[in-house]
C-alpha cells in the first residue's frame, strides 16, 4: 500500500509539475475536456467509482491544497 501511495504522489507531482507550464487558456481547455470526460463516464457507469484508500487520502490532500484558492475571504455563501 505505501507503494501505491508514493505512486501516487509521484504521479501528482509530475502532472503538476506539466500543468504549471500550461498557459491559462490551455489549462481551462484541459480543465473543460476533463469535466466533460467526467460527465460521459458518470452517464456510462451503473454503480458509483471504487476508490481505494491511498486515492481517497491523495484525493483529501488536493482538495485541502485547493480550498485556500477557491474560497474567497469574508465571503460567507450562505446569505
């Protein structure tokens, strides 16, 4: 299992290591053909995805990265 994981984070470094020399119109291309791609396998698919440990816990950590940058400050969503 820790294999997997250092894969895993491997895996995610390299991929943001290449995103971040995109340019932001490349980036919401990507981010665009991605959602899309999100979409048609959801339709597709009977049963929701099996995620094993390791990707939930790699899955946690992006999102605890990406809260900071979408949330916005003093914004309370709620009114």
């Amino acid at each position: 299992m820790i294999w997997r994981f250092i894969y895993l984070v491997a895996h995610q470094l390299g991929d943001s290591l290449r995103f971040s020399r995109l340019a932001p119109d490349d980036k919401t291309i990507e981010l665009l053909l991605l959602r899309q791609q999100l979409l048609i396998v959801r339709r597709h698919q009977k049963r929701g995805p099996t995620i094993t440990r390791t990707e939930k816990l790699l899955l946690l950590t992006l999102v605890e990265q990406l809260r900071p940058i979408v949330e916005l400050p003093g914004r309370n969503w709620s009114d």
